[in-house]
C-alpha cells in the first residue's frame, strides 16, 4: 500500500514500511525502511537540524541548520552541500552541478515496466510511486520508481533520466538506487568468487569510508554477484534485522557502501561507470535497472524468504511460475566434446532407466567443434556426429520418455567459423588492435541489429527444426575489446550489448513457451535476476564437488530460491578438486536445487545405478518441496557447528533437512540436529532417507563385516562391491514441533568402535537428508 500524508510517503508492504518525505527545500529526505508501522506524525523520525554544523555547506542563506550532508536522502545531487558518494554524475552546460528537487508524484497500479530493460512483473496489490525531481536549470527530470510487492514484503526502485533541456548531456553514472540508513553496527556480506568457486559468502563490518563490489567483465559476474546484504548487530540466520539488495541486471554493476562520521550509511546500486558513457539528447531519456530491497528482522532465513518469493512471484517468467523443473542428464561431464549420435543413444538408454526426465546434448554438436578452439557462430549440425541429424535423435530420446535439449553459446564466435569468415567484423574489436581472446573466441557484437536476427533466426531454426523442449545457453569468457560501431558514443556499448541480448533472449524463447531455458556462463558467471527475468534455472558452477557446492549453493540461497539453481551430481573423484565423495552426499547436496546427473553412465555399478534410481525417485516424490519449499539454513537455538552444513526446506506440513559433514572428527562430538517451522504441539516422525554406503569405500574394514576374509583390492571385492553395499543410517526420531525445534540427539557416528544399523557412516564428506512428516493417527507413529 502507498499512502501519502502531507509531505511524506508511506511505503507499506505486509511487514515491513519504507518511508520518505519532502523537506522544506523539496529535497526527499529518508525516515525510515524497517518494521512495519502504522501511519502516523514522522516528526520523531526526522534528521534534526536546529544549527550549522562545523565546516558544512548550508544550502540555504535563511536556513542555517539545512546541510544536505547531515540528512539522509532518497536520490543526491552534486554540488550541494552532501559529500557523500553521488548516485547521479551528469554533465550539463554546469558540470557536473545538479540540485534534484521534488516536482510532483503519482501512484498508479501495479509495476511500470522499463522499455528498454527487464523488471519484475506486477501482481495482486502491486503499486508504483513515481516521484519527479528536476534541476530546471541544468535541465534534468529524474523520475524516481518505488514498486510495492505488499505480499513478498519487497519494494523495487528505479531512476529514469531525461533531459529537459536545450543542449545535449552526458551521463556517467546513474545508479538506481540511493539509501541512507542509521548504522546499526552492520556487517555487509557479499557472495564472491570466480570460476568453480562462485558465491562464497564474505563478511566485514561497515567501517569509515567506502566498500564496493562490482563487476566490469560484461556480465554480472563470478568475482561478485549483484546481490548484497546489510547484516544488523545482533542479528543471525534466525532472528534480527537485515537488508538485502539486488539488481534486476546482467552487465557491469557496482555497489557501494559508504559510512560517513554521522553514523549514516548510504548504499548505492546500480549500473557499474567505468567505461561507461552515455549521451542524451534534449528530449531523450535513459532508465537504469531495477534495484530489489527487502528487510527482514527475522533473520537472514527470514530475509531470503522474501528474496525467494519475489523472485518465484515476480521474477520468473510466468511460462516457468511454479512449473516443476525436470531431472536433467547433461552430457558435459561424461563425453566433453567427445559425443556421437551411438554414444548419447547409450547414455540416453540408461538415463531413462534410472528416471532422467530431459536429456541435454551438451557442447560438441555442430560442425567443426571437436575441441573449444573453433567453430562457435555456426549452427550446421555436424553430420559425422549425427549422420540420422539432430531431429532423429531427439525422436529417438522421446521414445525413451525422455525430453531433448541443448546447448548453444550465441553471443560467442571462433575465428575459425563460416560465420567469422564471412563477418569477421561481427565481433566486438577496438579499431586497429588485435582481438583478445578469452577460450579462443571472440564476443559478437550484439550492438548490431544483423547480428541480433542472425541469432535470432538461428535459434528459432535449430529449436523448431529438431524440436528441442530445452535450450543450455552459455557465455564462456568475459568481454573485452568492447567497442562497437553500431553505437554513438564508445561508452554505450556494453550496456547497448545488454539491452539487446535481453531482447534476442526475448525473440527466441516467447515465441516457443515450452522450452525451458537454461542459462549458464562458464557456471555462475552470470547468475543475476535480469538472467532470471527469461530463464527457468541458471547452472550455479562448472564445479559440482558437493563440498564446494556447499558453499556456492549456500552463497547463492541468500537471494535466490532453490527453483532456479540447477546442480548435478557427477564422478567422484571430482573433475576439479580430486575429491571423493559418496554418492548419497552427492545426491543430498544437489537436491536442494534442480536436479540433474551429468556423468558417464556406462561405468556405474549395478548397487550404483540402484542408488540412483532411488535418489531420483525420493527427489520426484518431494520435488515440489526442494524446489519451492521453504528454505533454510542452519539451526534454531544454537550456531551451526564447525564443519557441518544443515539446509532445510518445508512447506508446512512436510519438511526436509540435509545434515552434511564436511570433515570428520575422531571421536566426534554428539551431533544435534534442531528442526525450524514446526507446529508446536504437532507430533512429526523423523525419518532418514535410506542411502547405501558402497563397499569401495569400506577398503580393508569390510573385514570387519565380511564373514570371510576377502582381499580389500582382489576380484571377489571388486565383483562383490559393485552388487552389494551397506545401509547407511538406518535413522527414526518422533516428536513435537518444539521438541524437535530444541533439537533431536542423533545417532551415532562411525568412530571406529563397530557397526550398527543407526550408525551414520559418515567419515568425511558425509551427509544425511531427513524427511519430517506429521503422524496423523497415534498407531502411525
Ligand atoms: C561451459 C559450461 C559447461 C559446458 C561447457 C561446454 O564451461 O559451464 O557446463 O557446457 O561450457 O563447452
């Protein structure tokens, strides 16, 4: 709800308000994002300003307490007395000069979507507030957009710029969001990394000064993701207050966080200015992305949740709302570039068996690709591969009971490509340099509308042509050369690159509503909401070692639901870390994302192919909870122990908890595992999920077990180990939500002591998926 009294503006959403009111002078000066509260007089929230303050700059000769420096605001100027960080950096006739004052508002139903970029959809009790500021003289109007998602408890903001004037200006930045709130001896957390180690959570408290992440690859990026929380004093998973940000964008961004000797925090967001130019021409306008907010003072746990529903709600694509995603086999991580139409026949024959719902023909299909050094650009199937084409193939996987997809990088050309020998100047290249290569290609220049309904009409060729239900769309390297003819002025193209790729993804997938699509850059090198704005799930790393995933999964949970995240079980040991993991952990981890097996089948034992084929069947059974339950981290009541992970979904009536160890212990401590969300006085059973504990990895200690002594490396092992395995776990609690709320004493684990039924063999890298349903009758306890 948008309410406005007098000079302020009440921003309401279920449980939490977003407050401002003009000042004055027509400055909009912030009083409030937090808990909800009811309307009523601000005053008491006002910056209070009797006198001048020290060396500050007064705006107003009859005001002598009015410095801009002292009070927090809604959008800055320059020049006027506020020195700290601007959002806005224009250069008119006056410089860089500019005094945003308030010229009117509107409200007006549901969300107002940018032309020139993706924002989130509107829904029931979706309002906008639109706010006009302008600096008449400079001949600037800047209108601020505040989207109220009453239900997901989020409000959106956004900056769209014109130029009022009679000659031309030039924007260097314009950030999308400016917020200024009392410190509450904040942390600011940030999910970082790079390839194959995506979004691992970092924290540092806000000090004096300025903290800033960002990215100017040309993508969103694996060094950090857009997204950023303001974590309060005392607050942890469970309870407390925090922000959380985020921006509806795919290209350069930067975000900062500024503390000034007041004790204000200012957080601007938005589109990254270096290398960043843009012209505007008088009566043109320029909008910036969309910024996502949410508060929370439930927690981290609570704040993702909002995160989690907006995105499900408002984000994905309404083709994909709630849309179950499928169990996926991808061919990467078995054959790489090594693929056929007889050995994918193969692979697709015993995916099927094991319950894979969508087969993935990964990189590798097409003409001169037999390694990553050639070929991107061009789209002819090769037909040594696939001498019966891609069509027959994907009728052959249908008649398994299986969908087809696959994989394509559009925005990418090799030198040695028909379409590079017949467009070399296609790609993106600084006049007169040499091209900087990035996995031996080169970036299209999607500043140019032929390359745009190149791709375009490539696509549509290929997906209705072999009549492909899913599309893997990667982007393998960062931008560089960006330079581009096809736009006026140098400093527009990355961003031109991606107003314009939004629009081709756009071209391509609307029109055919039943591809899922998935997208992908290296991994997690673009895992953003304006990604998510066309695509169904986005793959979360190149790195699917379950114990690296941990983190990169937990990372991206912070701001994003386990709906979108695809994760794949594969070999072990692990492509990339070498380490060896059991199978069940493997399954644990992806599970709480979109499934999928991307490994060589024709090696696995039988007991495996069994594993498998349970572990699918348990993730369809619950699918709707792994992927649109609620989730959670860690445990009511107490901090998560060293070394172990605990994730949890719930839907209210069923709830799944994974209990992972990242490394043993001797003698380890007695583990407790504490269930949030229960109802109180409701009685659940608490069940592990059988899983198998292969003989491969007992060794020599199957001779504990085994009744005859057998040789840990001789045949009668290796023949035995691949039909036979051990139970891992055998595992029942029952209690009362609060009794598992204050947290079940679990079994055992292996310690060297023998073995039993309940042990839980879990050594190092082990782990446990819990299923907690409610007892309904008393004798079905
Ligand atoms: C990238 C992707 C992988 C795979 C390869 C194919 O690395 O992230 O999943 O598709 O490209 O070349």
């Amino acid at each position: 709800m948008i309410e406005v009294r007098d000079d302020a503006f009440l921003l309401q959403t279920r449980h939490t308000s977003y407050w401002f009111a003009r000042t004055a002078h027509g400055h909009l000066e912030h009083l409030h994002y937090g808990p909800l509260l009811p309307p009523q007089d601000p005053e008491a929230l006002r910056t209070k300003r009797a006198l001048p303050y020290g060396s500050s700059v007064v705006y107003a000769p009859d005001d002598e307490g009015y410095s801009l420096d002292a009070i927090p605001l809604e959008f800055s100027g320059i020049g006027q007395g506020d020195y700290r960080l601007s959002p806005i950096e224009v250069f008119t006739a006056f410089g860089a000069d500019v005094d945003l004052v308030y010229r009117g508002h509107r409200i007006r139903e549901g969300a107002t979507p940018a032309e020139t970029l993706p924002t989130a959809d509107g829904g029931p009790g979706v309002e906008t507030l639109e706010v006009t500021l302008a600096d008449e003289r400079a001949g600037l109007e800047l209108t601020l957009l505040y989207t109220v998602f009453p239900d997901e408890d989020v409000i959106t903001r956004r900056t769209v710029l014109r130029n009022t004037g009679a000659a031309p200006a030039e924007i260097a930045r314009l950030a999308s969001l400016q917020l200024d709130l009392p410190d509450r001896g904040f942390t600011i957390r940030s999910f970082d990394g790079g390839w194959i180690h995506e979004a691992h959570a970092h924290d540092r408290p806000v000090s004096s000064g300025v903290f800033s992440i960002g990215s100017t690859t040309g993508a969103s990026s694996n060094r950090h993701n857009p997204g950023l929380l303001l974590i309060a004093g005392d607050a942890d998973e469970h309870c407390g207050w925090a922000y959380g940000f985020n921006l509806v964008y795919s290209g350069n961004h930067a975000t900062s966080v500024e503390r000034d000797a007041h004790g204000s925090v200012r957080v601007r967001s938005g589109i990254q200015p270096q290398a960043f130019r843009w012209p505007l021409a008088p009566g043109e306008a320029f909008e910036a992305p969309e910024a996502v907010l949410a508060f929370s003072d439930e927690g981290l746990n609570g704040l993702s949740d909002r995160m989690h529903r907006f995105v499900r709600a408002h984000i994905t694509p309404e083709r994909y709302r709630g849309l179950e995603r499928p169990v996926v086999y991808n061919s990467w991580e078995a054959a790489f570039f090594d693929i056929d139409e007889k050995r994918l026949r193969g692979l697709a024959k015993q995916a099927a068996k094991l319950g894979v719902e969508l087969f993935v023909i990964d990189d590798g299909w097409f003409a001169g690709r037999g390694d990553d050094r050639a070929a991107l650009g061009d789209y002819a199937v090769d037909e040594r591969k696939f001498p019966s084409g891609l069509g027959a193939f994907v009728k052959k996987v249908a008649k398994l009971g299986m969908r087809c997809g696959i994989w394509v990088e559009p925005e990418m050309v090799s030198e040695d490509s028909e379409l590079y020998r017949a467009h070399p100047d296609w790609a993106l290249r600084i006049p007169g340099k040499p091209a900087r290569e990035g996995r031996h290609q080169q970036v299209l220049d999607l500043c140019n509308p032929e390359v745009c309904d190149y791709l375009v009409e490539q696509l549509g060729a290929l997906i209705d042509g072999a009549g492909f239900d899913y599309v893997k769309w990667d982007m393998n390297r960062h931008i560089a050369d960006a330079y581009s003819p096809h736009v006026p002025h140098p400093g527009m193209t990355a961003h031109r690159y991606l107003q314009n790729l939004y629009r081709v993804i756009a071209r391509v997938l609307e029109p055919r509503p039943h591809v899922l699509l998935e997208m992908c850059s290296s991994g997690g090198n673009r895992f953003d909401l304006g990604m998510l704005r066309s695509a169904a799930v986005i793959w979360a790393s190149d790195d699917t070692d379950p114990i690296e995933r941990l983190d990169i999964q937990q990372g991206l949970s912070y701001l994003y639901p386990p709906s979108v995240v695809s994760a794949h079980v594969s070999a072990s040991p692990h492509q990339q870390t070498l380490r060896d993991t059991p199978l069940s952990t493997r399954f644990n981890v992806a599970a709480f994302g979109c499934l999928g097996y991307e490994y060589d089948l024709d090696f696995l034992t039988a007991e495996e192919k069994r594993e498998i084929t349970e572990q699918i069947a348990f993730y369809k059974a619950h699918r709707t909870l792994f992927q649109f339950g609620r989730f959670r981290r860690g445990m009511p009541g107490m901090p998560t122990p060293a070394g172990r992970v605990v994730w949890q979904v719930d839907d209210g009536d069923t709830t799944l908890v994974g209990n992972f160890q990242r490394g043993v212990r001797a003698a380890p401590e007695r583990d407790l595992l504490a269930i949030a969300g229960l109802e109180p006085g409701i009685r659940y059973r608490v069940t592990a999920k059988p899983q198998r504990v292969m003989l491969e990895r007992l060794g020599h200690l199957v001779n504990h077990v085994s009744p005859v002594r057998v040789d840990p490396n001789g045949l009668v092992m290796n023949v035995v180990s691949r039909h036979r395995s051990l139970p891992d776990g055998v595992e029942q609690y029952t209690g009362t939500g609060e009794l598992l709320a204050s947290g079940i004493r679990l079994e055992l684990q292996f310690s060297g002591t023998g073995h039993h039924a309940t042990t839980r063999m879990l050594g190092d890298h082990g782990s446990t998926l819990y299923l907690i349903e409610r007892i309904e009758r008393e004798d079905d306890a």
